[in-house]
C-alpha cells in the first residue's frame, strides 16, 4: 500500500512522550500541537556522505560510509496571528531553542515519528497571494515508521 500525501495530519509533542505503538502515537497527538493547512513539508530522512581514500602508493583508492545527516523539512501554510497550536510552537521552538518530536499521521493509519529542531519561523509577503508563515524544522535523529 502507498501513502498518499493528502490528508495527512502532523503534530508537535514533547521529547520523552512514549511513542513506540499506534495507541501511543494517538494518545500523545490528542494532547500535541496540530500544524494545521500544511502546503508542503519536502524531506524526511538523510544522506549519508561516501568519503573516498587515495593513497600516494600504487594502491586503489577505497570508499567508505561516512556519517549522516538528517533533512530539513519545509513547513509552510497559511499565516494566522491566533495560531496557538503548530505555529505557535513553532515560534516557541524557535525563540526558545527546544526540541519537539514530530508526529505524522499518515493517509494509511500508521505513524511517523523523528525528533525535530526548528531553524527557521518566518512570515512570507508575495504580492497577489495570502501571507504564509514558513518554518524550517531540522530533523534530528532518525525517523522512526509506526505500523502496529
């Protein structure tokens, strides 16, 4: 089965709320942040650099896993000043410099869940279109798939 993009829903929990079943990821987005009429969000995951050895022998070069790095992913919508919920911790992650876990609720029932720092909250003017507010959220740690 794939997952479709639309009808998504994603939250903002504390770091530490349990989130290992279905029922636990439920349980915490109940009480989470909701980032509410999300555009797009772009990546999660990470690359992972291959660094090349050369040697001033006659020796062939060899090629070895590096470390990871983690996405940034897009957050835009529309702009509300009375957003208390995503947007509003957002900025207070922000402001604050706090860690959060994102939650994903997928179009398939199961869950998506990597711990997040935002790097960016800001507000979009463009002429002829709506203020949109624009976030960059860090992924920081591997994202985690809930399917039971």
């Amino acid at each position: 089965m794939s997952i479709d993009s639309n009808g998504l829903d994603c939250y903002l929990v504390p770091i530490g709320t349990k989130l290992e079943t279905k029922a636990d990821c439920a349980s915490a987005i109940s009480s989470g942040k909701r980032i509410g009429k999300i555009k797009d969000m772009g990546e999660i995951g990470g690359t992972r650099n291959i660094i090349q050895h050369e040697y001033l022998s006659k020796d062939d070069s060899e090629k070895n896993y590096g470390s990871v790095t983690y996405s940034n992913v897009n957050i835009n919508c529309p702009f509300s000043p009375t957003d208390t919920e995503g947007q509003g911790e957002l900025k207070a992650m922000f402001n604050n410099k706090e860690h959060r876990m994102m939650v994903i609720e997928n179009s398939d029932g199961n869950y998506t869940v990597l711990p997040v720092m935002c790097a960016k909250a800001a507000k979009t003017y463009a002429n002829n279109d709506i203020v949109m507010f624009n976030s960059i959220v860090e992924q920081n740690g591997k994202e985690e798939e809930i399917t039971e």
